[in-house]
C-alpha cells in the first residue's frame, strides 16, 4: 500500500521541497499550509502523485483537529509526519521586541507544531508505527544575539524531540530532527518582514543551502529502513561553521 507522508507548511522552502522528494519517493501526501493556490501548484508539479491539500493554521488547534479529522480514508494512516510548518519574526535585542512577533514564533513554531503532532498520534499509537521528522534550527543548540525568541522557540523543538522520542518508543514511533544552518528560503524574507534586500543580504558572500538540500537529507531519514532512526542532523552549508561564523567572501 502506498505509504503517507504529512507534511505541514508545504506551500514553500523546506516544505515543498519535501513534499516534491517523497513524492518522488514513492508516497502519496498530504500538504498543509495556509495558500491554497500555491498548494495547487504543487499537486500539478508532483502529478499524478495523490495529494490531499488542507488549509488551516496549526497555531489553530480546533482547527488542526477539525482538518485532521476530516481527512478522507485512503490518506488518514499516516505513516511518516514532517512538523515543518513555522517560521523567524523579527531579529531585535528582547529589550525591543515585538510581542506579537513572541506570540507567532512560539505560538506557531512550538505550540502548531505540538497541535499537529497531538491530532495524528491517535492513528499512529493505534498503528505501532510512525516517524516523525521536526524540522527545528540550529539555532535550537546556539542562541545568537537578537534571536532570543526565535532561538528559545527552536531550542523547544529540540526538546519536545527528545521527549516525544521518549514517550513514543513503546509505540515504534521514529521521532528526530533536522537542525539545518543557513537555507536560502522565505525564511529571512519572513524574519524581516517583506525587506527583500535585507533578507538577500543574510545570503551573499556563501553559498548557503537550498531547500532541496535539506529535503534530499529527509527523503534519506524518512526511506531508512523500520529498525534506523537517524535521530539528529545538523546540516550546514560547507561555508558555515556555527550558527553566526559563516565564511563570507564580500
Ligand atoms: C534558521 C537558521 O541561523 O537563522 O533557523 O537561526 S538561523
């Protein structure tokens, strides 16, 4: 039987990549996110793979559940589920920060992502079977000046991994992550709120990842076989060391 793969925030970056590797990998999927339209040009670009799209924010918990609920039969076992959806807002001293950018990062990077989780562990307790790949940062081991809440939201992530790699083992439930470095993506558009030159700016001088990069390397966790759990990856573009230590030639 065709395997499923839940893949959340699928409309861009990382999540789409994603969406386009397993796709190629042989399972069918359902892709989550928030634009529908960019969901549809996905289903043509992975055809004649199966997907089933559903719009809803994960910070939304009735909602999460509603759209897992109503998911139809032939995509309700899920086998494998990519928590991929969140995202960076603002980069300023605390002293500065913006609340409802705390509320977003935490909200959406930690709370959707346990919202999603929580509405597909029922099927997979049920089942014996599952794996679950986070997508956190590593900006979830190093905290750097300015990323406090972004940094403390990913360091979540990273702990909520381990926990649930914990609480899932009687279940055979794979959990892990992927703690990538510089991906050039939406993300530092997002982080800095639609200024294009700033964000284009964080990438010049490297090479930095794209996101099929780091969608190649969960395509590789997700098709290990049932007794493998590639439990961590931190994945650095070859000109990044640390999280801020990034050779540049300008
Ligand atoms: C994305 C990488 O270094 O901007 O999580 O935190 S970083």
């Amino acid at each position: 039987m065709t395997k499923t793969a839940f893949i959340t925030g699928a409309s861009s970056g990382i999540g789409r990549a994603t969406a386009i590797a397993l796709a190629q990998s042989g399972f069918q999927l359902v892709v989550t996110g928030r634009r529908r339209e960019r969901l549809e040009e996905l289903v043509q670009q992975v055809a004649p793979t199966p997907v089933h799209i559903l719009t809803f924010d994960v910070r939304d918990r009735a909602a999460t559940e509603a759209a897992v609920a109503g998911l139809p039969a032939d995509f309700q076992d899920v086998a494998v589920l990519i928590n991929n959806a969140g995202g960076a807002h603002g980069l300023a001293p605390i002293q500065d920060g913006d609340p409802n950018d705390w509320d977003a990062m935490l909200d959406g990077n930690v709370k959707g992502l346990l919202n999603v989780t929580k509405a597909l562990l029922p099927g997979m307790t049920q089942r014996n079977r599952g794996h679950i790949i986070n997508i956190s940062s590593v900006a979830g081991s190093e905290v750097y000046a300015n990323g406090n809440v972004y940094c403390a939201s990913k360091a979540a992530v990273s702990a909520l991994t381990k926990g649930m790699r914990l609480d899932l083992l009687a279940h055979n439930i794979r959990v892990a992550e992927i703690n990538p470095g510089a991906v050039e993506t939406e993300f530092s558009e997002v982080r800095f709120k639609g200024d294009t030159s700033r964000a284009a700016s964080v990438y010049k001088g490297f090479e930095p990842l794209t996101a099929e990069d780091v969608a190649d390397v969960i395509q590789f966790m997700v098709t290990r076989p049932p007794h493998v759990n590639i439990a961590e990856v931190l994945l650095f573009p070859a000109a990044q060391a640390a999280a801020t230590t990034i050779k540049k030639d300008l």
